[in-house]
C-alpha cells in the first residue's frame, strides 16, 4: 500500500493545521484555561496526519508540538537563558512528532472502521504520553492532556481512571469531531453520522458530569496553615538569600501566631512551609534549626519544613520535608526525601558530555539524591502524602502516598525561579489528584500560587503571586480510596495496549493491501 492516499489534505493546509492545533492546545493550559480548545487541537492535528506519509506525520506532529510546548515551557527560560527551554522544548516535541507519525500509520485502520477513529485517537494520545512520561531520564509530564482539564467536567473521570483516563476522553472527544468532519458520509442520510459523532463529543464532557467525586471527607476535622515567605527577589539567586528566605518563613509563622494568640485567627493543628524554604540544612546548622524551633514552639504546632540537607556524601544534597514539633524539633522518623529529582535542575545525569552541550550545567553544583520511600508522614493530627514540587505531575509518586495511609496531599514547591503561569499549571495539577484520590490537598509554594483544593477539585484560598501570604483553613480528612486509586496503572497500561494493537492492525492492514 502506498504510504499516502491522494485524500489526504494538501500539505498548504496541513501544515497551518498542526500549528494551530498546538495552539489550541496551549489555550486549553493555564493560565487562559480555554479547556474545551484541548479536543479541538486534538482534531486539528489527526486531520492533518490523516492518510500522509509517515515521515510527513512526524513532521506535522513536530509543529503542533513546537507550537504547544515553546510557549508552554517558556517559564524555563527565565532565569537560565534560552538555550535548557529550547532543548526540553525540542524534546518534547518530538514525542508528538511520535504521536504524528503513529496517526498517520494507523490512517488505513481509521478509514477500514471509521467509527472507532476516535478510540484509536484516544488510545494514541494515552500511548504517547505514557511514553513520554518515562523516558528519557524518568520523564517530563508536563503538558499531558488531563492537566488542561482542570475546569472542564472531564477532570471528575481522574476519579475512575486517574489522568490517563482524562487524557483518553479528551483525546477520544477529538477523534469524535474529526470523524464526523472529515468528509462526506456515504447514502443519502449522510447528515446522520455527523450528528452523531458531533452528538457523541458533546456528550463526552457532559457524561464527566456523571461521575460521582468524594465531598468533604467523612474523618477528622484539622486545621491547616499555609505559610508562603517569600523570597527577596526572584532568580536563581534566591539561593544567595537562603537566611533571608528562612528569615521570612519563620517571622510569617510568628505573625500568625501573634494573630492566635489575639483571637484574630484559628490555631493550626499544623503549619506548611514550602520547597526550599531553609536551603540551609536545619540539622546541622544549629542557627537555622533554632529559627525553626523557635516558630514551632510559638505557634504550638508542628510544621512541616521543605529544607535541603546535605550529604549522604561528599558533593551531594537531599530535597526533604522535614516534620518539626514543638519542645521537641526535628522529627528524624517523619522525613521525606524527594524521590524524583529533576535531571538537569537537580542532578546532572552524564555531567561530562552535558558540559559540552552547556556549561549552564554547572549551575547545578551537588546533585540532588533521590529517596525512596513514599511520603507518608505522620504528624500526629493528620497522616500526610508529601510530594515535591513536580512530583505532582507523576502518577505513581502521588498514589504512593495515598496507598501508604495519607489522608490530606502536600505538595511543596518552589516556584521563585519561574512565573505565575507554570504555578498555575501545577496548582491544575494538584486538583487533578485532589479528585483522583478522593483527598484534601494543599500546595505551599515559596511565592505562590498557594490554596487548598477540595476533593472534588475545587480551589479555596488561592494566594497572589510575589508576595507573602498565610492562608489556614479547616479540612476534614479521608481515609477512602477512589476506584482510580484502587486500580493504579491498568487503565494505561490497558489504553498503551490498545495503542499498540492499533498499530499492529494497521501494519496487517497494509502488508494485506500491498499483497493484493
């Protein structure tokens, strides 16, 4: 079988549909948050891989990825030049460019059995993404589908099937709107089959509507309290100003404690602080740990401190939520060590030949080792499920958590290196798996955006960004578990699968073709 069909679209129309495809996609993201635009791009860019060459797939599928994830990542570039954000942009692309090629592959398939186009889109989208999620160097989930839902009723499926699911029915509402429009159906009623597939991508998100998600939990009620310092200036340099960053975090916890003690605000059960709070390692600079002390014990709670530690050997640090108690401080038996440092922020895999490509790598002066155990720290009030920073965009680090016992999410981070958008980003993140679990969940972020999320997914005292801010609230915990929590990775293994079987039918399909 030929490789292109003479029905596929002029490459003079293609080529401006991929494009506007990752536009379309960008829009879905935060901050414009346009969600119902992420099946639009979906569509734009399964028309125009449709019935092409492989090679001409990848290439449509490059530009629609060049056009989402540039600007999407744009905030890398900040701080360390142009070159990290065009590289991981690159990257990134080139997974769509995968997605591109597969679409087109799988073309013969799509028009044997026109009406499972939209699965077969929805599958490859799962596919690509559960790629691209682990590979290389662990994965950069950033950009997945299920992430652009943070306002859209698809984003109650996390709770059935977690973000893979999500991903599915948006991908799977795409394939809908480009089955149906593709071109003319055959017979005389040719109006029937459009209205029912255009019928059917309507109904997708309405049917999220559907799906039950956990309310306020049925456990203990706790108080919570978010405490965002600030940093001096935003930067890299912000690990330059580490005394003052602590500085900052324990005069805001001593504030609010003022506040209690005037009857002007609730007393938490438990105070956050966020990544990066002390860059100076608490247990060994005796300084640092008496500031720590010194806001716990005047607050009366214990808090949880994200503070980097030096060691386990010589040129090597650890990003880690610590548990401090009053009277008593650190609380070695309730520490988290992030478990998925970042390459190439964090560590630096294979340093030698990264050098030759940017010396920008020797920023990163001690490479961050990775824990291994879960988050699950218990804090006496409440059992957490602490993540760092991206941890929250990788679902297995999240449900790890959640299956060890947590009853409320944390997610630390630090966001003073980037902007409000990627902050944005992550906290559509945070509800995502606020919803897939059927928990609480929190982020406390060094500028912000810091809030509460519900179980259902929906924000409550969200902060500004660039300026300090405490936030407390009561939560009631949950200790239930979701279906997507119960299932874990099927669903995408399950959907990954499908994928591939896809592609295995359409190489059958083609060898059936050129034998006859």
């Amino acid at each position: 079988m030929p490789d292109v069909a003479p029905q596929a679209l002029p490459l003079r129309v293609a080529a401006p549909m991929a494009v506007a495809a990752g536009l379309a996609l960008l829009a879905a993201f935060p901050p414009y948050g346009v969600w119902p635009l992420a099946p639009v791009g979906v569509a734009l860019l399964a028309a125009a891989a449709h019935r092409r060459r492989v090679r001409a797939g990848a290439g449509l599928g490059f530009l629609t990825g060049v056009a989402l994830f540039a600007p999407l990542l744009s905030w890398t570039n900040l701080h360390t030049g142009y070159l990290p954000w065009t590289l991981l942009s690159l990257l990134q692309a080139a997974y769509l460019a995968l997605l591109g090629a597969a679409s087109a592959y799988a073309s013969p398939l799509a028009d044997r059995l026109r009406w499972a186009w939209p699965a077969l889109t929805g599958v490859l989208w799962v596919g690509q993404e559960a790629l691209r999620d682990r590979t290389p160097f662990g994965g950069f989930p950033w950009g997945r589908l299920a992430f652009s839902q943070d306002d859209s009723p698809l984003l109650r499926l996390a709770a059935l099937g977690g973000a893979p699911l999500v991903t599915f029915a948006v991908a799977l509402t795409g394939g809908l709107l480009v089955a149906a429009l593709w071109r003319p159906w055959d017979g005389r009623r040719r109006w029937a089959p459009i209205a029912g597939l255009t019928a059917g991508a309507v109904a997708v998100p309405v049917a999220g509507l559907l799906v039950p998600v956990a309310a306020a939990g049925g456990g203990d009620t706790v108080t919570v309290a978010i405490v965002q310092g600030n940093v001096p200036r935003l930067g890299l340099d912000f690990n330059a100003q580490r005394k003052a960053v602590l500085g900052n975090h324990v005069d805001a916890t001593v504030e609010l404690a003022e506040q209690v003690a005037a009857g002007a605000q609730r007393r938490p059960d438990l105070v956050v602080w966020p990544e990066n709070a002390s860059d100076i390692d608490p247990l060994r600079d005796a300084d640092a740990g008496a500031l720590i002390s010194r806001a716990a014990d005047t607050i009366g709670a214990p808090i949880l401190v994200g503070a980097v530690l030096r060691g386990p050997g010589d040129g090597e640090v650890r990003n880690a939520g610590i548990l401090w108690r009053p009277g008593t401080g650190p609380d070695l038996e309730q520490v988290y060590i992030k478990r998925h440092p970042v390459p190439f922020a964090e560590y630096v895999p294979m340093r030698d030949l990264a050098r030759m490509v940017s010396k920008q790598v020797d920023r990163v002066r001690a490479d961050f080792v990775p824990g291994t155990e879960p988050g699950v720290l218990r804090t006496g009030p409440a059992v957490l499920g602490d993540v760092i920073c991206f941890e929250v965009a990788y679902d297995e680090v999240v449900r790890d958590t959640v299956t060890g016992g947590a009853q409320l999410l944390v997610v630390q981070t630090n966001n003073a290196t980037f902007d409000v958008a990627e902050a944005r980003q992550q906290l559509a993140m945070v509800r995502l798996r606020a919803v897939e679990h059927g928990r609480p969940a929190l982020m406390a972020s060094t500028v912000g955006v810091s809030g509460f999320v519900a179980p259902d997914g929906r924000v409550s005292d969200a902060t500004g960004f660039n300026t300090r801010a405490v936030v407390v609230r009561q939560l009631r915990l949950d200790d239930g578990r979701t279906l997507a929590t119960r299932v874990g990775l099927w669903p995408e293994a399950a959907l990954a699968t499908l994928a591939v079987a896809a592609l295995v039918g359409a190489a059958v399909l083609r060898r059936r073709h050129r034998a006859g």
